[in-house]
C-alpha cells in the first residue's frame, strides 16, 4: 500500500474492475461538470495534458497520435473514394486532424454532443483541437443518434470516436446505432467504431461486433496500441455495404515520403494488416460468435 501516493491520478472504473491506471499529476488544468459529464484537463509527468472525462483517460499527447491515425486511416483505406465523412464524436478535434489528411476526402461533418469537450481541448490540447477548425470540417454540436436519424445516404464513411460504454455515449454501442449508421452511408459505405479492448471486455467487443455484422456484409475487429487505454490496446469495429470489401488489405497505400508529410507516426499499410491479426483465444471468440449470429 505503499505505493499509493497523493499527486497521482488513477482510472478506477467498473469497466475494468481490479485494474487501474495511474499517472503522476503536475497540475490540474482544468475541472467542471458538463451538462454531460465531468470534463478534466491534467499536466501529467510523463504523457503531457491529458484529458479525462467521467474518471477515464479519453487521450494524451504522448500517445493519442496511433489512436487517432488508425480509426481513421483503417477506414479511409478500405474505401476506394472516401470523398464525404462523418465523425461522430471526437471532441478533442484528433480524429478530425486526421481524416483532413487523408487527400481524397473533401468534406468532414463532426458532431459533437458535449460543447465543453470541444472548448476545453482548443484552449488546451491544441495539437488536437486543431483538427476542429480544418477548412474541410463542419461542426455539430449535437447528438450523434438524433442527427443520423435525419441524414440518409450522405455519407461514405461514419466513424464513431465515442467514449466508453457508460454515460453518453452508452447508446453508439447499440445495434439500433448501427442501423442508423448504415442508413445514412452511401452504396458500398463503411463503418468504424471504437469498439473496446478484448483483454479485459471480450464480452463486450464479442457483441458489438455482432451488431454490426447482423446489420452488414462484412465486419471485422482490429486493434492499436494505446499505453494509456486499459491493457495498452483498443479496438474498433469496421463494417462495410460491399460484400467484397477485405479490410486486412487496404486499397489506398502511401509511400514513405506521403506518410512523412501528413506526420503518420504510427499508421502504414502493414500497420493497417496487422490490425487484424488477432491472438488466438479473441479471434476464436469472435468468429464462433459471428457464425452463431
């Protein structure tokens, strides 16, 4: 017991019961209660700013970069023209920042529920935050459930940068979400949600991932590593209109000296394969589970 010392912070979460995150904290930025949730800017020691919402590291600046560049670039380079795309969530501007690299993509629609999230991250993580205010991007400050139910068609690709399972962001988990989703794509649209980590919540990821196949021809789980998140990885969950999409194999490939000049610190196109090399135990889980559903 020692070592549990004041000037910390610690993820404490039942999403995750008896494993816990800590990182030592220099200054408290910044702390409110949302119409939302509790929003919490810190300088940490090791990993920089960090932003917290409802208790749960949602992202730092030493690590929010593979994140970021792989739920949107797994995407975008499995569709063969993703010219229009949604962002549901993202309030920290990253994935913004991101899909606005990507040069086939000329329009990006984000909504975002929470207007605290978006000021706190301009004021304080703008290395992020910038992707807010991209020539390409249209804000919403909206619920992402509600502005799918009035869009139909629009869209090539949705991804769904949400929080975890609890608060709100708890219904973007639901197969009625899904549904949305795929009403509001155009022919051969693909879908990208964050989908949670198979270590700790196999159930979970096991069915979201039905979710999304029950509504779709082709689904696939991929993963990144992220030191920050819960058992340093997350996943998504990708679904595609075109039954011959392969998302292991990416249609858009960049040369060394592309990935240079859009900053790509973490995503190329083997790091784009090997997303959906899963261990063992989580790809048996997950394919016994789809040929149930």
């Amino acid at each position: 017991m020692d070592a549990i010392k004041p000037g910390w912070f610690s993820e404490i979460n039942d999403l995750w019961p008896g494993v816990s995150l800590s990182l030592e904290v220099i200054k408290i930025l910044h702390r409110e209660r949302s119409q939302y949730q509790d929003v919490m800017v810190l300088d940490t020691r090791s990993h920089g700013r960090t932003l917290i919402l409802d208790g749960i590291i949602q992202c730092t600046e030493r690590d929010e970069f593979s994140y970021q560049e792989m739920i949107a670039f797994l995407p975008l380079c499995s569709h063969p023209n993703p010219k229009t795309v949604l962002i549901v969530g993202g309030g920290d501007g990253g994935v913004a920042r991101e899909v606005a690299k990507h040069p086939l993509v000329e329009r990006i629609v984000q909504v975002e529920i929470d207007p605290k999230v978006l000021e706190v991250s301009r004021k304080y993580l703008p290395s992020m935050g910038v992707g807010l205010d991209n020539p390409k991007v249209t804000l919403n400050v909206a619920d992402g459930f509600q502005f799918l139910k009035q869009h139909t068609g629009e869209f090539d690709v949705i991804i769904t940068d949400s929080s975890d399972p609890i608060g709100p962001a708890e219904c973007l988990f639901h197969e009625s979400y899904f549904s949305l989703m795929k009403s509001a794509l155009k022919p051969n649209g693909i879908v990208c949600s964050q989908a949670g980590t198979a270590w700790l919540n196999l159930d979970h990821v096991t069915q979201t991932l039905q979710h999304c196949k029950s509504l779709f021809p082709v689904a696939s789980y991929g993963v990144v590593s992220v030191p920050t998140y819960p058992t340093g990885q997350i996943g998504f969950v990708l679904g595609g209109l075109n039954p011959e999409t392969n998302f292991k194999e990416p249609k858009k490939i960049f040369s060394h000296s592309e990935l240079d000049e859009m900053n790509m610190r973490y995503y190329d196109d083997q790091v784009h394969r090997a997303a959906f090399i899963l261990p063992r135990f989580i790809a048996k889980t997950l394919n016994e589970a789809l040929v149930k559903k």
